[in-house]
C-alpha cells in the first residue's frame, strides 16, 4: 500500500498534465489548472471512487470557495483517512492556499495511492456526476455560463440587425460585423496567450523543485564522510549520466553488486588467512 511513499519515488515525477487528465477522466470534470482543486472536493470523490460509500458525499462542498469551506472538505478526507487507517499527514494550510506544487504533490501521492489499491483501472459501476450532486451543487467550469449566455444570444435573434439592412446600409452592417469578430478573435488570442505563459511559469515552478530535491541530494553525496560510500557513488552514476537513451540504474545497480561481490571476496579471504 502506497500510504507512505518516499519523495523521490516514481509517483512524484508523474506530470501536471497526466494528473488532470486521470482526475478529469474518472470524475468527468473538466479541470485544466492544478490549483481547481486546492478545495479538496476532487480529493474526498477520488477516496469515494476507490472506496465507494466511504465518505459521506453530502457534506462534501464542490461550490467551496473561502479557505473555511475548504478546510471543511478536508476534514472530511482527514475522517475519511483515520477510518482506512491511511498514515498521510495532510498539510492543509498550504493546499487550501491553492500553490499549484504542493497541490501538485498531494494529487501525485494520490494517484499512487489509489493505483495501488485498483491497479489503475476505473471504477465502472461508479458514477461521479451522480455522487457529485449529492454533495452539493454540480460543479461548472468557470465561464461556462458566460459562453452559454453569449451563444444562445447569437442563436435568437440577429445582433446586428442583417435581416433588416438593404442596399449600402449593407456594406457598414458586415463591417460592424467583421469589427466584432476580429476584436473577439484578439481576445481569444490573448487569452491563450496568457494561459501559456502560466503553464509555462508552472513548468519551470516544477522544473525547479525537482531539480532543487537532486541538488541536495549531490550536496549530500558530495560530503566528505558519504562520498567514498558505495551508495552515494551509485547514486552520482545516476546523476552525472550523460547519455539520456540508457538507464543509469543498471550501471549503478551493478556497481553496487560489483562491490558487494568484491566485499564477500574480501571477507572469505581474510578468514582463509586466518
């Protein structure tokens, strides 16, 4: 069971990407920011999914929106962890904050931990949507209303007032039309614009934690008492490998058998002598 899993485990090298599409699949949501789910509602539905009837969806909040209604949902999944006897601290202060890499982790140690316990594969007698509605109001994305609105705008009637021009009113009409277009694709494009900046600045936010994590790790490695240790030097091979297409932790693994073998040599030599 992966209650408690080391930090440098696989699961914490999952991307950003993957981890919403698995939450977006399971629960039919349509989340694209990691921070969509700093309320913990994702959280209880997934612990619901894998354990069904577990947690008591009707006081989940999917509507919660202030720090206080947060750490209400988090109470719940704290409850939820106490009953399965789940050894996961859950630092609550820091996700409800919404900081996209502690959320981050916390989502990573989830998938693994609910992957162990179905092998990753879906509940299909689960059905999220319906579970979601008795915990609350049913969760849109944000500004889905907004576009709703604007089509069924379009839809009923003529905004412009084309079926009433003729002649060289005409012209000015899909003048006014085109205007409107363009300046709606400009702000469609800036829009995207700006939703890659961030994805980029959260990619170089995640860059910089793992690299931050190996780096200690050399620091460690590189301390006088542990750098002639066998396992900070098959730990280095690792590190320092420059060739990306072959796996540094073959070599470091037989490395560390070579000394390991060397050793026993060492031990059935010495008690021969003796």
């Amino acid at each position: 069971m992966a209650s408690n899993i080391g930090i440098m485990d696989s699961a914490y090298f999952v991307g950003r990407n993957e981890i919403l599409t698995w939450i977006n699949n399971r629960l039919q949501l349509n989340l694209s920011r990691i921070e969509e789910a700093a309320s913990g509602a994702v959280q209880c539905q997934m612990m619901d999914m894998t354990y069904p009837g577990v947690v008591p969806m009707h006081k989940v909040n999917f509507d919660a929106k202030t720090e206080y209604d947060m750490i209400q949902n988090y109470k719940i999944l704290q409850e939820v962890f106490n009953k399965l006897k789940i050894e996961k601290p859950l630092e609550v202060n820091r996700l409800v904050k919404g900081r996209p890499l502690d959320n981050l982790e916390f989502l990573q140690w989830l998938k693994r931990y609910c992957d162990s316990v179905n092998g990753g594969i879906m509940n299909e007698n689960y059905n999220p949507v319906e579970r979601r509605c008795k915990g609350g109001k049913e969760r849109y994305p944000k500004g889905s209303q907004k576009i709703s609105k604007s089509l069924q705008a379009n839809n009923s009637g003529d905004p412009v007032g084309l079926s009433k021009a003729s002649g060289p009113k005409q012209g000015r009409t899909f003048a006014v039309a085109g205007g409107a277009n363009s300046s709606g694709e400009i702000r469609a494009l800036t829009k995207e614009i700006t939703d890659l900046k961030l994805s980029v600045d959260l990619l170089e936010k995640e860059r910089d934690f793992y690299f931050g994590k190996l780096r200690d790790i050399e620091i460690l490695c590189q301390a006088s008492d542990l750098e002639a240790v066998p396992m900070s030097v098959a730990i280095k091979k690792i590190l320092y490998a420059a060739d990306a297409k072959e796996s540094a932790l073959a070599k470091a693994q037989e490395y560390l058998q070579s000394v390991e073998v060397a050793e026993t040599e060492a031990d059935t030599k010495t008690e021969t002598d003796h």
